[in-house]
C-alpha cells in the first residue's frame, strides 16, 4: 500500500487573524501579515519606523464594549489570551502603531465564548455518567448539580470517582456535612435540603 505525503506549508502568505477559544477563559489567536502588504507599509512608514513601531491585539468583548489590549512579540504569529467573563462574544484586532498612528492591519471573526458553567436541559436534571460503562451513576436536580460542582472544585475531589462509587454518593447525599470522611465521593444537597 503507497502513502501519499501532503507537505503542509508554513504559511499561506494572507493577511488574516483568527480567533478560537480554548476554554471560557482563554482564547487563542492566529494571524500573519501577507509579504505585499507588508511591502505597502513599509513604503507608506519606512522601514525604521514600521519594524520599531509598537504591535498589539486589542481585543473587544462586543457583549459590552470593553476593549483592551496586549503587545505582542514582533516575531509572533499565535498569542493566548486570558478574558474575565465567559458566555460573550469577542473580536480582535492585529495592529501597529507607527509614529503615533494606530494601523489596523486586519480583524478576525467574532467568536462567542461558552459559559463556564453546566448546561442543563429544560427539565432542569443533571445526570452523571459512569464512563466505564456508559449508564447513569445518578441524577441530580440544577441546585444540587452547582453545589456538587463548587465542592469538587473547592475539596478538589476527583469526580469520576464519584461517579463510580455508588455507595459514597448515596452516602453524601444524605450526609452532606461527611465532606472530609468519604474520600471517593463529592459533597451534594439532597432533595430535601434543596428545596430552600
């Protein structure tokens, strides 16, 4: 059997910026400068002052307006990006300023960002899942799911070993105050409790 060998190329030559998140809090951008416009700026600023000038991303939540901005190495073509709120939509800006003027020099695509908390179907149910074999561990109300959720982050109690020990989550829900003996398991709010 032959193989066909594709040779992907280091860059495309295309003035363009794209932006990806990789989690609620962090975004990704790629960019690259084509060599003709690259040439065109050159001749427009100089070269001195176009390679010594300042560049940045200003990123822009376009859920409420906030801009900000972050240099950038000259020489980088990938930058992550840390964002305080989630569940909003972001675009960003590759540019330059040269000799006090603000180049922008491309924009990306708007990107909503996912919430950084659990999605839960209309009948409000969480249900978690034995990975192992594929069947429902237990179901869980929405307020139990979030206070189930801030305790494994708070203890930093592993979750599929929750999941896979039925005994300690049968425990701890109904013995939420046994957080620090049962060391498999994840501290939740019974039915009972939860309906306050």
């Amino acid at each position: 059997m032959a193989f066909e060998y594709f040779d992907v190329p280091y860059r495309y030559n295309e003035t363009c910026i794209k932006l990806l998140f990789q989690n609620p809090y962090t975004l990704f951008a790629y960019w690259d400068v084509s060599d003709e416009d690259e040439k065109k700026l050159i001749e427009k600023y100089g070269k001195q002052s176009y390679y010594n000038s300042r560049i940045y991303l200003e990123i822009t939540n376009q859920s409420n307006g906030k801009t900000f901005q972050i240099d950038v190495n000259p020489f980088a073509k990938t930058w992550y990006i840390h964002i305080d709120e989630p569940n909003c939509k972001y675009q960003a800006k590759l540019c330059r300023k040269v000799n006090n003027e603000v180049i922008n020099i491309t924009s990306s695509n708007t990107l909503q960002v996912p919430t950084d908390a659990p999605h839960f179907p209309r009948d409000n149910y969480f249900e978690f899942i034995n990975i192992k074999n594929m069947e429902i561990a237990f179901t869980l109300t929405q307020k139990q799911a979030i206070n189930a959720i801030n305790m494994t982050r708070t203890y930093n109690i592993d979750i599929e070993k929750a999941t896979n020990d039925k005994k300690s989550i049968s425990y701890i829900l109904k013995n939420p105050s046994s957080m620090q003996t049962v060391s498999s398991g994840s501290r939740y709010i019974n039915k009972e409790d939860s309906n306050g």
